[in-house]
C-alpha cells in the first residue's frame, strides 16, 4: 500500500511523476520478503541505479528484521528524492541503544549517509538515509 506525502527528502524537488513516499505493514518475516522486493522495484522505477536500489531493499529487509524480533514489526516508509532516498521503520518497541551499524554497513553494495534511531510515542523510529554523492 502506498500514499503521496509532501514530503522533500534532502531538500531537492522530486522529479515530476515520482512516487514521493511508500509504505509498508512488516509485522512478520512474509511482509518484511514482500516489503524488500516491493521497495526494490519501486526504487528502480524511480530512477534510482541498480545498486542503489539493492542498498535500500537490503536495509529494509535488515531493520524491519529487527523489528520484526524485537518490537513485534512496525511500519516501513520511503521517501524518493533524485538520486537517494530516506527509510523510516516506526515501532512500538523500546528505544534502541545501539544500532546494527557495522552488520548493515557490511552487507551493503553502497555506504548509508546516515543510521539512527529515536524515541516516538510509544517506541522508535529509525531512520536510515542514502544520497549519491557524485565524483565528478
């Protein structure tokens, strides 16, 4: 399931038909295969490179994991913008001390911008970004 939220990632105005924000329900392993193959897609079809996309899919397959085991799932949201992208997990678990940060970072064709977590409510959201930082 998927909805439009004005939402401009990194400040950059998002490329006219762009899919802006997506969201997906991982509260079980089924989901999170579903979500992770979904977001691969959508990635691609805005106009992120292949490993780019693979950089997300497997980010959001590794934190709605965790989730998944340690706050009983929670809700995954992307929002596009030209040439990265930013995915927030939201849950109802504890606040989380310390991150998977270097399990993440070593399963990841590219590096994250960021990793971080929040208190929210009644639990957590952590936030991991991505943006393509051009060599030229």
């Amino acid at each position: 399931m998927s909805f439009v939220q004005s939402f401009k990632p990194f400040g950059h105005a998002l490329p006219v038909g762009a899919p802006q924000a997506q969201v997906w329900d991982c509260f079980n392993r089924g989901q999170v295969l579903a979500a992770a193959f979904e977001v691969h897609e959508a990635a691609m079809k805005a106009g992120l490179m292949p490993d780019e996309a693979t950089t997300l899919s497997l980010t959001l397959a590794e934190l709605c994991s965790q989730s998944v085991t340690y706050a009983r799932g929670g809700v995954a949201s992307v929002f596009f913008s030209e040439g990265g992208w930013r995915l927030e997990i939201a849950d109802s678990g504890p606040s989380i001390d310390r991150l998977p940060v270097p399990v993440l970072h070593s399963k990841l064709p590219r590096p994250l911008s960021s990793l971080r977590a929040r208190p929210a409510g009644a639990g957590t959201v952590v936030i991991a970004e991505y943006e393509r930082f051009d060599s030229a």
